[in-house]
C-alpha cells in the first residue's frame, strides 16, 4: 500500500488547514503521509482517494487522523515561570479587584490536562477548599482522546518531569503499578471539552476568560490561522484579561491584537483599552518625549523614568508602561546637571559636533551607566559616522538597561542589515516593530530585506505600511520619532512609492 502522490497530498493539506489550522509543508509533510499511510492500513484501504473520501464524510475518521497528526506533548508545572507569575501575581490582582463570581480560567489546548490541573492544584496551594468556589477552569483541545485522558485525570512517569516531589505526593495517588491518579477535589476544579479552536463556535465554558493559556499550541499553524486564532481568543477575554503563549511563541503573535506587556521579566498579552494614535502622540508629548534630556526624545530612547509614551495605539503593538516592573528601570531621578549635560550632547550632535558629543555622553554615562537616552544617543553618533562595532556595543548597553529600548532594537538592526545578516536584521526589525508598530523605519527596511530576496508579497506590506504611517502627520514629527540623525522623511516616502510601482509593474 502507498501513500498519496503530491498532488493528492495536497488535498489533504487543504482539508486539514481549513477544517483545524494544522499546516503540513516541508519537513511536516512526513508525519502527514505517515499518518495517512497508518490510517489507510487501520481501514484496510489501498487507494488515498477512496480514503479522502472516507474522510470527508466521516467525522470520527477525521478526528482519528487528527489525533495521529496533532502534538500531545505536555507535562506538569512545563514553563513553571508562567505559572508562578499567573498564580503569584495575576490572579491575587484580579481577585482583589473582582467584586464577585468566579475568575475564569482557560488552558486553549490542554492536550491531555496536565496544564489546567498544574494551574488547579497551584490554586489549591494558594487558596485551599476555596479554590473550587473561586475559580473556574477549563481545559480544551481538538483532540478527544487526549481529552478523555485529561478527564480520567491518570499520568505516567513522563508526565511529572516538571513537578516537585512535594506536590506530587500531595496531589496525585498512585494508581496501578507505575501511574498516578490527581486527587478527586482537584480533578473535579477542571473541566473538559472537545474544541476546535477553528471552529465556528466556542462553548460557554470558554466565553468570557480573565486569563487563557494558549502555549505550545499555534507552533504548527501557519501564520493567518494563527493570527485567526489569536484574535477570536483575544476576543473572548474580559477586559483587562491576560493572554499567555509560551516564550518561544510570544513574537509571532504581536499582531497588535492586544497588549504586549511584561512581567517578572516575562511577555505576555493583556487585553487594554486602544489608545488611538492622537492619544498616543499626546502622552508621548506629555511624557516628556521632546528632544531634550527631561523628554523622551526621538533621538534616542524614551527615557526609562517616561515609559509611558510607549503604550501603543489601535492597530499597533502595544507594550504597556503600567505593567513593567519599576525596579529593573533607571532610577526614577536622574540627577539635574546628568540632564542638563545631555542636553548639550544632543546640541553638539546637532551641531555636526559628533566627537565632542560622544565625549560629553561618556561623562554622562561615567555619572549614570544607567541612562538609556545616553547610551543610545552615543550609538546613534556612532551609527552616523560609520563607526559600527562601538555603536553595536553602546546599543547594547542601552538594551542591557532597558531591554525594550526601540532605538537599540532599530540601529542593531541597521548595523546587521549593513553587514550583511539579513536575518538578525529582520529579528531586530522585527523587534523594533514589536516595540511600536508605528516604527516606520522598522517596517521600511524589513521591506528592502524581503524584496531583495524577492518576497514581493511582504515588501509590499512593509513598503505599504512605512507610506500609512509617514502620511499621517507631519514628517518632521516621524523623522524624529525614532532615529532623526540621518533619516529624511520624504526621501523614504520617494523609495516606497517608487518601489510599490516597481511592485505593481512585476506583478503584471
Ligand atoms: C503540544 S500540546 C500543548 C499542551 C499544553 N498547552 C502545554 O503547553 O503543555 C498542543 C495541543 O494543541 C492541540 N491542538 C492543535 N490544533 C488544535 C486546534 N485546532 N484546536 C484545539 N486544539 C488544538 C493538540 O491536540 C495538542 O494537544
């Protein structure tokens, strides 16, 4: 028996992305034969068209398959950072601010539980018999079986890789020779569902989260499913709620859906207010964010004690001032005469005085190794005059500082782009943007990346995008938004608009 040509595999790709968002290209497309292969053998079938067919017509046959393709692999306390932050720190807030009922938790899929359970026994911790009352959780996942498991609430040795012998013994009873069984209070804090999270429609249970864990779940789904994903989950949350992806996972879903804040050095998305982009120029302006020392200047970056002016607006990422944890910024009070010596650093630069500029910087910074502003006006010098290794390294000083310093994540970006590491580039950029969505040097020179490898789709956008942002407002305002040194707005609005024709003509 064989499996299906390419081009019949192709018809399985289809089904299985539009029906639940798996992505089977490249190296996945292996398992997805496989699997099919193994499927075709269980139903005694020889032929992969007779076998789509099954399959189009026979839910549990489809859910069969999904089983074979979806990644289960899950364990107790997995990403322990996570939940300490989530039992630690976000849930006693919204207990505090919550006048009544139950707080709501969802673990998007759980695979076979041990996610939501790590979550009830954490609050069992915490909160003892109340748990039950005060909390609300759910586990849901595509795949039935691992649901099943997840309701019988028995585990392998695998699955305790994570867990503290402590908890283990206190939580979990040994349950025929080599497996363990949670205790029966917790296991009934949980409950369980079916869901596809492409589905057309979510239960009650899912409907109105004050947190969602969806981590380790969008790995395999490809970018517009999940971005579909994200924002339906998004959508489902209260006000003010708090989203979790798994680290490796937190970038891709900067869609500017929600709010990216951090926490106990950790990302994670929270659902805020949008603040519209005149809002958003006010508190930058109100903050501070002239060109001076005591705002937070374009030049170089917002100083940490001003951080406001990050809070991003509508359609952008957004990383919000309130959430960031004071102690790890500068002092709050940066002494007068720093300030004022900054100022003139920033006046000689100006002046086409970059040398005497970076020597007065270097006092600044000699008084204060704190000052982000300092450290990244310096690499912005640096940057201008060509001089790249030291301006790499003064950016990064400014992002030891302050790990979320835009100008850093854009010039790092420059400096690599300059030499050739187009990925690293792209990584900065890509940061840059994630920082502000309105970073429209970020957006242009990911644009030039991706069109001179010929991604004409991407360059687009990114050409697209830098216009939208250039053409809403003053250009005088933009050149100085980020990185003013070098930047001529209205040159950049030029190359975009000629590369967009370029773009049009080559697509004809
Ligand atoms: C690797 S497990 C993650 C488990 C857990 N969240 C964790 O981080 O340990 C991924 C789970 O996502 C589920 N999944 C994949 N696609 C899904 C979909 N469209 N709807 C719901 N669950 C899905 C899989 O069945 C699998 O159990």
């Amino acid at each position: 028996m064989t499996g299906p040509d390419n081009a019949k595999l192709a018809r399985f790709k289809e089904l299985l992305l539009a029906r639940c968002g798996l992505g089977f290209e490249k190296e996945r497309e292996v398992a997805l034969i496989r699997g099919v292969r193994q499927r075709m053998a269980s139903r005694v079938l020889e032929d992969s068209d007779a076998y789509y067919g099954l399959l189009t017509g026979d839910a549990a046959e489809f859910n069969r398959l999904v089983e074979l393709l979806t990644v289960n692999e899950t364990y107790f306390f997995r990403e322990p950072d996570h939940l300490r932050l989530l039992v630690e720190r976000l849930i006693p807030e919204i207990v505090g601010e919550r006048k009544g009922g139950q707080v709501r938790i969802v673990s998007a899929g759980c695979s076979t539980g041990e996610e939501p359970y790590s979550i009830a026994i954490l609050l069992h911790e915490w909160y003892g018999a109340e748990s039950g009352r005060l909390f609300a959780i759910t586990g849901v996942d595509i795949d039935a079986t691992a649901i099943d498991r997840a309701k019988q609430g028995v585990y392998g040795k695998s699955s305790f890789r994570g867990a503290d012998a402590g908890l283990l013994a206190r939580y979990f009873e040994p349950f025929g020779r080599e497996e363990y069984r949670i205790r029966e209070d917790v296991r009934q804090d949980v409950t369980f569902e079916v869901v596809n999270l492409l589905g057309t429609v979510y239960p009650a249970s899912m409907q109105a989260p004050d947190v969602i864990l969806y981590r380790n779940v969008s790995i395999y789904f490809p970018g517009q499913v999940q971005q579909a994903i994200f924002s339906r989950l998004a959508g489902l949350l209260t006000e003010g709620g708090y989203l979790l992806v798994s680290a490796t996972e937190t970038i891709h879903h900067d869609l500017g859906i929600l709010s990216l804040v951090e926490m106990d050095a950790l990302f994670l998305y929270r659902k805020l207010p949008d603040i519209r982009i005149e809002d958003r120029r006010y508190r930058r302006r109100a903050g501070g964010e002239n060109e001076t020392a005591t705002g937070a200047g374009g030049i170089a970056a917002p100083p940490a004690h001003t951080q406001g002016g990050t809070v991003r607006h509508g359609h952008a990422s957004k990383i919000d001032a309130r959430a960031r944890t004071p102690e790890k910024r500068a002092p709050s009070i940066v002494a007068a005469d720093v300030h004022a010596l900054f100022d003139d650093a920033l006046g000689l630069a100006r002046n086409n005085r970059p040398d005497a500029a970076i020597e007065l910087l270097d006092t600044v910074i000699g008084r204060d190794g704190t000052f982000v502003k300092a450290h990244s006006l310096k690499g912005s010098i640096l940057l201008n005059a060509s001089r790249f290794d030291e301006a790499r390294g003064a950016c990064k000083r400014a992002l030891a500082n302050d790990p979320l310093c835009l100008e850093a994540s854009l010039m790092l970006g420059i400096i690599a782009r300059h030499e050739e590491n187009y990925d690293e580039a792209l990584r900065r950029f890509r940061e840059a943007i994630y920082l502000d969505a309105a970073c429209w040097p970020g957006h242009f020179y990911t644009a030039e990346i991706v069109y001179a490898r010929g991604d004409r789709k991407r360059a687009r956008s990114g050409y697209e995008s830098t216009l939208r942002i250039l053409e809403n407002g003053s250009l005088a305002e933009h050149e100085r938004a980020f990185f003013p040194l070098a930047f001529k707005a209205d040159q950049f609005v030029a190359i975009c608009r000629h590369k967009l024709s370029l773009i049009k003509d080559q697509g004809k």
